[in-house]
C-alpha cells in the first residue's frame, strides 16, 4: 500500500510523463493502480483520456470520489478539473497539509500503488503531495537551469520535514538526457556529485520522441514502445519503488 509523489518545482522535466509511464507499468502487470492528478493543468488527465470531473478537488474537500476509467485498460484516476485551482487559493491556511494523506486512507485500502503528479510550483497541492508521499520521485532534467531548481524542491522538503512532516527521500530521475550533447553528460555528472544516493542508479531516461507519440495517442510508453531505452528506465524505476504486499507477493 503506496502512495508515490513524482514532484519537482521545475517545469517540463517530465513529472507527468514519469507518473503516466509507472501508472501504465503497473496496470501491465495487473495492479490496482490510481492515478491522482494534482496539476490545475491536467496534463495527465488530459494525456489519459479520462474525465475533467474534479475527483482530485473532491478527495481534498473530504470527499469520497470515485475513480474514473482511462484510456489506458487497468489504470484509475482521480483527475483534475477547474476547481482544483481554487483549493491553492481557499486552503492556504495551516493544516490544510495533511488533507490528501487522511483522504487518501479508505482509497489505499483498493488501490496500489497510489500514483500523484504534481504541479510545478510550491502550494497547497505540493505539500500535500510531499506529506502523504510513502516515496518520492523527482524527475530531473539533464540541463544546467534544471539543477537549479531542483534546489527549490529541497529547500521544501526541508522545510516540511522542520514542521515535523516525514518526506521520503528523493529518488532522483535524470530525464530527456540527450547522449549526443555534452552538456547533458556534464550535467549528470554534478547531479550524482551534489545527490550522491539520492540519483537513481537504475538508467537515464534519455530524449525519445516515441514519448511524445505515445502521449499524443493517449497510450502509456511501455505498451506503445516497449522496446525502447527509455522504457526499460521506467520498468527499473518501477521496481525500485514498488513492494508488494505479503499476500501480492
Ligand atoms: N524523455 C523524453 N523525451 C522526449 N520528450 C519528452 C521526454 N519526457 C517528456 N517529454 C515531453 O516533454 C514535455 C514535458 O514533459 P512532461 O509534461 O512530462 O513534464 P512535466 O514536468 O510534467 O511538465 P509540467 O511542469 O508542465 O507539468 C511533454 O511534451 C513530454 O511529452
Ligand atoms: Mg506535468
């Protein structure tokens, strides 16, 4: 019973793409798996297919949404629609943290894993995305700006974790490293030097465009390229992060 949040201060580093892609890895190998999209853009639910209906907004007004179907075959989502803008505006006030966790207890009893995008920008929505997180997946991209950003996304986890939040350590993901430029190489290198363990050891997610087809047919990475260098990151990546159950297992 997991809760994973694939967060970054940063924009375009490939946080959705990273939560779409695990979410279809474990519907392949027959999970429950629920996607719960926190971005007030909705790139996930938009990329999935699934109904703009608010069930992330419910979940944080207490209520129990019902997981909507997608267009990928095994995945549930709880997406995001209009109203999920406003819970950054309303619930600034202290305590609002903790509102995914307890909302997320009766839907961990069905679902695992529990898979979060986030959007780029400190708020409401990230916070409560870091306290209810059982791991953390942060997707960094191979470019100098990227490092720099990252720092933003640290600087909060120590800052939640000073208020008595327990966040999971990072699982660092380099993203759209491209081997032909070496400056993505460089990049890497004072990513693994400044994050040590932090870096996941597993593979580099490296430009693929087949990416960007495959979320332009609304089908997840694995079943579209299955083949592909990137793929086999996210499948290592997956297994890292997955634990199954005594009686899954
Ligand atoms: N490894 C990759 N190779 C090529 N394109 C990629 C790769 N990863 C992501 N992309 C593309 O880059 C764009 C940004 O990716 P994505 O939406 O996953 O990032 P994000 O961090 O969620 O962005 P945002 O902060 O805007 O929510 C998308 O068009 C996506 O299809
Ligand atoms: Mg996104």
């Amino acid at each position: 019973m997991s809760v994973w949040t694939v967060a970054n201060q940063k924009g375009g580093v490939g946080k959705t793409t990273t939560a779409v892609t695990l979410a279809g890895i474990a519907a392949e190998r027959g999970l429950p798996v629920l996607l719960i999209d926190l971005d007030p853009h909705a790139s996930a639910t938009h990329y999935l297919r699934a109904a703009d209906d608010d069930g992330a907004q419910a979940l944080l007004r207490g209520e129990t949404p019902v997981p909507v179907r997608c267009s990928v075959p095994g995945i549930h989502v709880l997406g995001a629609g209009a109203g999920l803008a406003a819970i950054e505006r309303q619930h600034g006030a202290n305590g609002m943290g903790r509102r995914l966790s307890q909302g997320l207890a009766a839907l961990r009893e069905r679902f695992d894993p529990i898979i979060i995008d986030t959007p780029p920008m400190l708020g409401t929505l990230l916070i409560n995305a870091l306290a209810a997180a059982d791991a953390l997946v942060v997707p960094v991209q191979t470019d100098p700006l990227a490092l720099h950003g990252l720092e933003g996304l640290m600087r909060t986890v120590e800052m939640m974790r000073k208020a008595g939040a327990q966040v999971p350590e990072p699982v660092m993901l380099p993203t759209l490293m491209d081997r032909r430029v070496r400056i993505s190489h460089e990049t890497l290198d004072q990513l693994k030097s400044r994050w040590g363990a932090a870096v996941f050891d597993g593979g580099v997610v490296p430009m693929d465009t087949r990416i960007r087809e495959a979320a332009r047919d609304g089908r997840t990475l694995n079943s579209a390229a299955p083949y592909r260098h990137a793929t086999s990151t996210y499948e290592a990546l997956f297994e890292r992060l997955y634990q199954p159950t005594p009686e899954a297992a």
